[in-house]
C-alpha cells in the first residue's frame, strides 16, 4: 500500500480508535500551541512512526500552525534494524534525518545498570539535538498503555504512587517541553493498524539485552499482570489510568509536590482534616490551585 492508503487509515478503519485519541490528548493536554517547533523522535517501533504519521497529517490539516523535524536517533542498530526503519520512513513517506550516535558501545563498558545508562544516554541526546534544531519541545511515543504500567511499576517495586505526565518542563533545557501525544491511544490498537496494513517494525534492537537479559523485565512483568486482571475485568487499565486523576488528598498519610512535604498526622489533633473542613494555610491552598487546574484541564 502507498503512504497516502496507509495514512487514511488511521482516520477511517481507526479513526475512533487512533485519530480521536490522539486529537483528544493533544487538545485536552495541550501538548502543541500556535509556532511550536517540534523534534518528532522516531526509534523505529511502531508507537513512534504511528506518532510521526499523525502528528505529519495534524501539521498538513493546518488545524494548528506549527514545524516539526522528524528525527531517527541510531544509537547503533544493527545493518538489518537500521535499514528496516529506513524502508518503513521511506514507505510511509516520512522526511526523516538520521544521526549516528555510539551509546550502545558506551552502555556496554558499564557493568551496572546499562538500561539504566542507556535511557539517560538517549533522552540528553535528544534535548541536545532538539535544542540544536531549534526546537521548544520532542515528541515521544508512549501510549496509554504505558502510562498504567508506569502507574503499576511505581507502586509494586517503587513504593511510591505517580504516573508518565503526558507533558513535561525540561529542567536542563530552559523552554524545552516534552510531550506524548499518543497518551490516550491503546496499544493494542496500535498493534491492529499496523497488522490490517501489513507493517512490520523493529522491536527491542538492544545489543546489551540480547546478551543478558534471560528474564523478563519488570514491565513484561506488569504487562502479564495486567493480561490476566483483564480476564475478570476487562476496565482495569482504564480505572487504573482515571485513579490518577482522581487522587483524594484526604485520604493519603502523606503526600509532597516536590519538596514540601505533608502527613495526615500535621494537623490531626486539631481537627483540621476533617472531611470538608481542611485548612487553607498557604501550602494547602497551593495544592488546591493545583488540583483544581488539573481538573479543568481534563
């Protein structure tokens, strides 16, 4: 199929599932405002080229004026990986810029943690490359899906409570934002357009992990929890997802929003955290603001 068969698509056989979604994370979260140049960042799987491809047919609608440069960041791919990305940017029709990079080697010289590296490695090397371009915020492809694993990762085996933002402040890269447009988007939909459209896709293409690796990570650990959840209740990833916006502050031992700090035990001899009756000293009031334009926001 040509590129232009395969774009229509995502608007037509997936349209509710794929293009409402991701126009729907865009508005609802903001992720792209009037005169944004943005780094579309492309690994070559199928969550960041269905990015590119929806964020190509937004750019070409005009429904909201803005650049963007489609960059493939190779961190060294093998000749096979690097040339299947190429065909695919080539048949979907994607203007892509590819850069060369030695982080794969780099990660390989370190005995701990190497994904650990290699994360921190490519995510600087983006915000570099996008400041160079000119950019003010990248794009990346994480979906729905790995906004609940996140949620789920973070409570089971990092004892904390939090979520994947579906925008963030750079806080190296002054005015530079990251974005995820395809924050509401399943990936199980994902997998079906790319399948009714006969594509195939690099998956993991880490060296280090194929040497290492003969377990699977804690996600695929998440993800089989997740599989089997859904057998007796097939909403679990979307109540999941919707418990992090509805967070009852009320209801917590503690919580902070970066520094400050605040246990329910703070003001409970008093009375002041009495359902209804909470006290709005300047912190609390700050926290309130915040909720409050979340909540409008969604």
């Amino acid at each position: 199929m040509t590129a232009s068969v395969i774009e229509e698509t995502i608007c037509r056989e997936f349209g509710k599932k794929l293009w409402t979604r991701f126009r729907r994370g865009v508005r609802d979260y903001r992720l792209i405002n009037e005169g944004d140049r943005i780094a579309v960042c492309i690994s070559g799987g199928k969550d960041s080229v269905l990015m590119a491809m929806c964020l190509m047919r937004l750019q070409r609608n005009c429904e909201i004026p803005f650049e963007a440069q489609y960059i493939v960041m190779d961190p060294g791919y093998s000749e096979e990986n690097l040339k299947k990305i190429k065909d695919n940017c080539k048949q979907l029709g994607l203007p892509v810029s590819f850069y060369k990079t030695n982080i794969f080697n780099s990660c390989e010289k370190s005995p701990k943690n190497p994904c650990f590296l290699c994360s921190r490695l490519r995510r600087g090397w983006l915000y570099k490359k996008a400041a160079d371009l000119g950019c003010n915020k990248i794009a990346l492809g994480h979906h729905f899906d790995d906004v609940v694993e996140t949620i789920l990762m973070g409570m089971l085996y990092g004892s904390q409570m939090q979520t994947m933002m579906p925008k963030l402040h750079s806080e190296n890269y002054m005015g530079m934002e990251l974005i995820r447009p395809l924050y509401l988007v399943r990936e199980a939909d994902i997998t079906e357009w790319a399948e009714y459209n006969k594509l195939e896709f690099i998956r993991c293409a880490c060296s280090i992990t194929k040497k290492t690796e003969n377990s699977g990570s804690k996600r695929d650990e998440i993800k089989a929890l997740l599989t089997q959840l859904r057998q007796t209740n097939p909403s679990v990833d979307t109540n999941i997802f919707r418990s992090a916006e509805n967070v009852n502050l009320q209801t917590l031992i503690s919580y902070h929003i970066g520094e400050n700090r605040r246990h329910f035990l703070d003001d409970y001899e008093s009375g002041r955290t009495i359902r209804g009756n909470i006290a709005c000293s300047d912190h609390e009031k700050n926290t309130a603001d915040i909720l409050s334009e979340k909540k409008r926001l969604l």
